[in-house]
C-alpha cells in the first residue's frame, strides 16, 4: 500500500517536472505563419514587458501606444510607424523592417542590434512581439491587439508567457486613454514632437513600440 502510493507520487512528480518546461515551450511557439494582410494595419498597445527595470518604469509613464503596419507590395519589405503618448504628447518613429518567416531584423545601420519575432497567441485579434534589443542585453515582449481592452484569460495567457521569459510581471495600459491620431506626413507639430521629445527619450522609445 505505502510503497504503491509512493510510486504513484513520484511518477505525479516526475511528469509535473516534466510538463512544466514543456508548457512554457509550448507558450511561447513562435507564429508559425505570418500572414502579411493580417499584420497590416493598426495595433494598439495593449501590454507589455521590458527585462530593463529602469526603462520598464518608463514605459509605465507612457499613456499609449500603436503601431501601425504597412507594406509596399512586397512580403518582406515592410514598414511600420510606431505612436506614443506621453504627457499628453504624440512621439512618432517609423522602422523599416525585413521579414524572415515569422521573425524581422530592422533596417539600417543603427538598427541592426534589435531584432524580433511574432509568438503564437491563442487570441484571435492580436499580435504578440518579442524583441531582442542590444544584441540579446534586454528583451521586450509586447502585446498588441485590434481591441484596447482584453478579457481576464488573455491578459493571464500573457502573464504565464512573461513568467516564462523570466521578464517582470506586465504593464497593462489603460485603455480609457486616448491613441494618438493617425499620423500625417504634413504635419509639422508631429515632426518636432519627435525630434525634441523623441530625442530627449530616444534609449527608453528606441525600441518601444
Ligand atoms: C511604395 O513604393 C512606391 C515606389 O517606390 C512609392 O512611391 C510609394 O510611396 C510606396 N508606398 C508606401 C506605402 O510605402
Ligand atoms: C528590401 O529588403 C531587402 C532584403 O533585406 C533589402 O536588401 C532591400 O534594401 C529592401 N528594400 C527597401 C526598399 O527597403
Ligand atoms: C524606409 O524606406 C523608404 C523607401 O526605401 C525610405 O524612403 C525611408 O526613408 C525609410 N525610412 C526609414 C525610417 O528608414
Ligand atoms: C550595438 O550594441 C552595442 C552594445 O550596446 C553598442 O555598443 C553598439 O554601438 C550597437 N551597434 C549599433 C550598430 O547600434
Ligand atoms: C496606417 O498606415 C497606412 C499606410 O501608411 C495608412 O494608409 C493608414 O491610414 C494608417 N492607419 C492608421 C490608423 O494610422
């Protein structure tokens, strides 16, 4: 009887052991096929992690954010324009990028440390990024999604693939506050909103969507 019961917790322990690595593979899969059409278009920030504590704190501050993806008829040149609001002010930055299956690496010289990768998200409308910054030194994970605001098992499905990155716990954004407007290539205070509040927070925006 004893020595049954044993044997019996032990193989629970065995396969608990077992599967525990084997879920967080299995959360953190990357997307297995990028879809260019369903990538198009505008995300809002819905959370996020940074393994930087100083610039996780950052990102706190910030109000919102969105990106917006286009492409120009090819599948592996795309671009996108990343908004960000800030003390009530919009900050924007455009990222050219180049597709590799579901992962990218930014163009151009002062890019090439940051690289990132599209994991699979069992939410039907949003687009799960993770980015290694500074040749793999820092890492943000990031979730967008088509709604500002997610129900409780989504936002837990990417509590659990932030534990398994080992990254702090997430910031979620509040989704009463405002995205910034579409961006219009004319307009000026866009312009210098990036060049002087972009510049005094380039480290902590650089690379945050
Ligand atoms: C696409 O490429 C063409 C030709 O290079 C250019 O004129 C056009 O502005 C581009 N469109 C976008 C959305 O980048
Ligand atoms: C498109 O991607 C290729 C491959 O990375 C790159 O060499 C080329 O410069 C890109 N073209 C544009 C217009 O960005
Ligand atoms: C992206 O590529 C386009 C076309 O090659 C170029 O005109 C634009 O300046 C690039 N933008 C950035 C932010 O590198
Ligand atoms: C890449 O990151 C290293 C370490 O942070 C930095 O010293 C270097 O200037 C970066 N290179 C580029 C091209 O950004
Ligand atoms: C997203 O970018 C595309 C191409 O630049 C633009 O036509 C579209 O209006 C943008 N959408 C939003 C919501 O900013």
């Amino acid at each position: 009887m004893f020595p049954a019961a044993c044997a019996i917790a032990l193989l629970c322990l065995v396969s608990a052991s077992l599967s525990a690595p084997l879920a967080c593979e299995d959360l953190l899969r990357p997307l297995d096929q990028l879809n260019l059409r369903h990538l198009e278009g505008r995300w809002a920030l819905v959370a996020g992690s940074l393994s930087h504590l100083p610039y996780l704190e950052r990102f706190k501050q910030r109000d919102s954010a969105a990106v917006n993806f286009s492409s120009n008829s090819t599948e592996i040149n795309v671009s996108y324009t990343r908004s960000l609001r800030l003390n009530n002010k919009c900050q924007y930055s455009s990222y050219n990028i180049t597709m590799e299956g579901s992962s990218f690496t930014y163009d151009g010289t002062d890019k090439s440390n940051a690289s990132a990768r599209f994991v699979h998200t069992s939410c039907h409308d949003c687009m799960l990024m993770h980015m290694d910054v500074e040749s793999g030194k820092r890492q943000h994970f990031y979730l967008f999604s088509r709604r500002r605001q997610l129900e409780q098992e989504e936002i837990e499905e990417f509590t659990a693939q932030v534990e398994c990155l080992k990254m702090p716990p997430p910031v979620v954004m509040d989704p009463t506050k405002e995205l910034c407007p579409e961006e219009t290539a004319a307009d000026p205070t866009a312009q210098t909103e990036e060049e002087t509040e972009g510049q005094k927070n380039l480290e902590t925006i650089k690379r945050t969507p």
